[in-house]
C-alpha cells in the first residue's frame, strides 16, 4: 500500500502544469537533437543543461531526462529514413529499418518503434518503480570479471550479424577489435598505432566511424549505382498492419526485459542491449532470411531494448549513486549541481523529487507516442525526395555531426575514410554491424581485464570463483557451440537416412 501511495504521489508531482510543459520541451529537443547526426544523447544533456539551472530541481531534471528518451526516438528516425544513426545505440536500428524504408515501409519501422518505445518503456517502468532497489543490489556485485564475461557475451553474438559469410562476419569483428585499441594504452599510458599522429592519441571516435560507414558509404554506393529513385508509394503502404504488430509483439517484450537488465548493469548500456536484442530477435523468428533485407521485428526488440536500457540505467544511478550509462553521469552532475547526492539515501529524503521523476519517464514516453506516431508518414514522406537533393542533404548533415562532435575538422575527415572503407565493404558484401560491434567491445573489453588483472594480480582463475561471470562464459559458448552442433547433428542424421 506504501508503495502504491509512493507511486500516485510520484504522479501528482509529474503531471503538475510546469512538469508537463519541461517533459514536452524536453522530449521535443531531445527528439531534434536525436535527428542531428553525431550529437547524441550525452550531448544534447550536456549541451542544454545550463538552460534548466533556474529551474527548480525536480522540473529541470525531468526535462533533462525527457531530452534523453528523446533523444533516442530522434536517433531512430534518422537511422531508418537516411541511415544515419543519430546515436550508437541506434545502430542496429538501421540494419533492417532503412531497408525497410527503401521499400517503402518507412512509415510501418518509425511507428513500430515509436510503439515499441512506449511499451517497453512501460515495462521497464514498472520494473523500476517495484524492484530498484532489488535490480541496484545485484548491480553491487557486477564487477570487472562480470563485465569480461558479458562482452565476451557480446562478441560471441557477433555471429547474429555475419551475414552470407561468417568468415567475413568474424573477419570485420576482428578489425573493429583492432582498431579499438588505437590511442593510449589504460594500463601503462603508451602511445599505440598511432604513428606520431596526436590526433589518434584518444582513439578513433565511434561516432565518426559509423557516420562515415553507414550513412557516407551508403551515399558512395547509391552514387555508383547511379542513384535510386524517389520512393514513390501510397499512403497506406505507411501504416502499420495487422501482420506487422503481430510479428514485432514478442519482440518488444523481450526486447523490453532484456533492455532493462541491461541498463541497469554498469558498462552495458543502450548500445550493447540493442545488439544483444537483436541477436535474440534473429534467434526467435520465423523469418531469418529477412534480417538485414527489411525485418520489422528487427526494428521493434531493438527499439524496445533501447529505451528500456535508457530507463534501467537509472537503477543504480537513482539507487547506488553510480551512472548507469555515459547520459546518466552528465544526468548525475546535474544532481549535484542542484545539491542532490543520489544514493541510498536519496528515495528517504527526496521521495517527491525520485517518484516524480519515475513518474515522467511514462508520461515522456506517452507524449513521445502521441508526438511522433501520426508524423511517422510524414517523416517518411522525405523519402520522396529526388536523390539529387537527398543524397547532397544526407552528407552535409552528416560531415556537420562528424565536426560537431568534437568541433575539429579531423572528425570530418575520419569519417570520410570510412565512408570510403564502408563504401568497399559494401561492394564486396562485408558486414559493417560486426566492425561496430568489436569497435564497441574492443575498449570496453581491454578496459575491463585490466581491472580484473590488477584485482587478482594476474590470475585469471578469478574467473572460476565468480558465479555471475562463469553463468555469462557458459552461454557465450552455448551460442557459438550451438550452430556447429546442430550442423553436426543434421549431418549424422543425413547420413543416417542415406544409409537406411
């Protein structure tokens, strides 16, 4: 009973007529920020967070949590309509959703991941509001073995997005871990493959790797190939059928779960959940052969999974005072900012301020529905624009994220050679995902068997003393053993037909 009180007072507090206009401003610049290539969502936060210091501290965070999910959905729009990721945690996103949008269908993949937003936001809601503190103690023991295990987990999923050739596949994860080790060594501060040039002494940005691989080489090709024509479809083909919800239901409850247990686990994050789901969602269907062809499930686990993780990450960081993400630390200096010490002791002495900010993530998400899924046509309708006006747009919005990252023309530059490296990967049917994947893992990786190497001083039998990590280990080989033994087994059982 305390608990509901505690929830229906959070809701008084966000529904407030000031609460209810910062959520909205919030989630509209988020959503426009989203849609500018290269931002991102830790940007955006950090960008307009000085705009929200004369604010009292439960409305100034709300609109900043706003422009967080906004940015997300914003992302999503972007990826699917120009194949430009907004953010990294919408990466996956555009694997399936812009094929989608090149047949079409761009209306049925942004209204789809505007639903999956919403309901797997609703999930993870719930999930937050009942068992925070639950989820912020298992979170407690996660440590640097922990997160070993769950990116060799990740990478174990590299072979969801090898494609027609695993070799291949395995191939662009392996380069993709190799360029994440470029710049400055974590353990001895040695300068790495960087040949004397300071520029690469912070590594090669991520967001300029994958403007440049995904939206710059998908201009290069289309050029090549004498450009494509204007979509031209009818309205209904920009609204969502019957087969489209029931193919994508499942995959947003899972993607839902999944996102949300991953938020909540340091290190993981949007990014690592929208992968992980969309593995899952490739594993599931019943319709494998269309992934990375236009599969609207692909679109809608991995929506699910980015906004849930976006509302776990604020477990421990509400519960334990850790950022569960890059966007929740910028988030965890505006709590300090207005004298807030989130942590254990937050939710005692702050109730109003914790329960009317859960409470805004709902109503965020419902706005973001309401905003957002009558506009999918129309958003869509920018895919009718002659390629010779497109294309030009695609790469100006693109080369002004790729500096606006870091406000330095090597950021154009980078992504520009890999807008060359994507644009032959992609006239050779080289997977751009895996590359992404190990890029994303590479560092994180590295990082972390440091940590374990200077916890155990150098033995890594640490691992066989950690329940979570070896659980983590055993299905990172379950998924890479898995097809070898069915393929194994399908043999025997040919052979054994043959003989009969």
């Amino acid at each position: 009973m305390e608990l509901l009180d505690q929830i229906l007072g959070g809701f008084q507090t966000a529904i407030t007529p000031i609460n209810l206009t910062y959520c909205f401003i919030g989630v509209l610049l988020g959503t426009v920020i989203g849609l500018l290539p290269g931002l991102g969502s830790a940007t955006g936060v950090a960008i307009l967070l000085p705009l929200t210091l004369t604010l009292e501290p439960v409305t100034a965070l709300i609109m900043l949590a706003g422009i967080y999910y906004g940015t997300q959905y914003g992302a999503t729009i972007s990826s699917v309509l120009i194949s430009t990721p907004g953010d990294s945690a919408t990466v996956v996103t555009t694997l399936d959703g812009y094929q989608l949008a090149r047949q079409g269908r761009a209306g049925p993949a942004l209204a789809i991941a505007a639903i999956a937003s919403f309901l797997a936001g609703t999930i993870s809601i719930i999930l937050l509001m009942t068992l925070a503190p639950l989820f912020a103690r298992f979170a407690l023991n996660f440590g640097p073995p922990e997160t070993v295990a769950l990116m060799t987990l990740g990478l174990a999923g590299v072979i969801g997005f090898t494609g027609s050739s695993q070799a291949k596949g395995l191939a662009m994860a392996a380069f993709g871990l190799a360029i994440a080790t470029i710049g400055v060594d974590p353990q001895t501060g040695a300068a790495r493959f960087t040949f004397g040039n300071v520029q690469l002494f912070g590594g090669l940005g991520f967001l300029e790797v994958i403007i440049g691989l995904f939206a710059v080489a998908e201009v290069m090709s289309q050029v090549r190939g004498g450009g494509s024509e204007p979509i031209r479809t009818r309205f209904r083909d920009m609204l969502l059928t019957r087969e489209d919800w029931r193919r994508s239901r499942m995959a947003i409850v899972r993607g839902g779960f999944l996102g949300f247990f991953m938020g909540i686990l340091p290190g993981a994050g949007a990014t690592l959940a929208s992968f992980f789901s969309y593995d899952v969602e490739r594993r599931f269907s019943n319709n494998k052969e269309e992934f990375g062809k236009g599969a609207i499930e692909g679109v809608a686990g991995p929506e699910a999974a980015n906004n849930a993780a976006v509302n776990g990450a604020f477990v421990p960081t509400l519960t334990l005072g850790i950022p569960g993400s890059g966007t929740t630390a910028v988030l965890l200096g505006a709590f300090l900012l207005f004298g807030l010490q989130p942590g254990p002791l937050l939710l005692e002495q702050q109730p109003e301020l914790v329960w009317g900010l859960m409470a805004s993530f709902y109503i965020g998400n419902l706005i973001l529905l309401v905003l957002n899924l009558p506009l999918a046509p129309v958003f869509a309708s920018i895919l009718r624009l002659h390629y010779g006006i497109l294309y030009p747009l695609i790469l100006f919005l693109s080369f002004i994220g790729a500096y606006a990252i870091e406000n330095r023309l090597w950021g154009v530059w980078l992504a520009f050679a890999f807008g060359v490296i994507g644009y032959f990967m992609k006239r050779y049917d080289y997977p751009a995902a895996p590359l992404i994947l190990g890029l994303i893992l590479g560092g994180l990786l590295e990082e972390a068997l440091v940590q374990t190497s200077s916890i155990s001083g150098g033995d890594f039998t640490i691992f066989l003393t950690r329940p979570i990590a070896l659980v983590l280990f055993a299905i990172a080989a379950l998924i890479v053993l898995a097809p070898i033994i069915a393929r194994g087994v399908g043999r025997l059982r040919r052979g054994a037909a043959g003989e009969q």
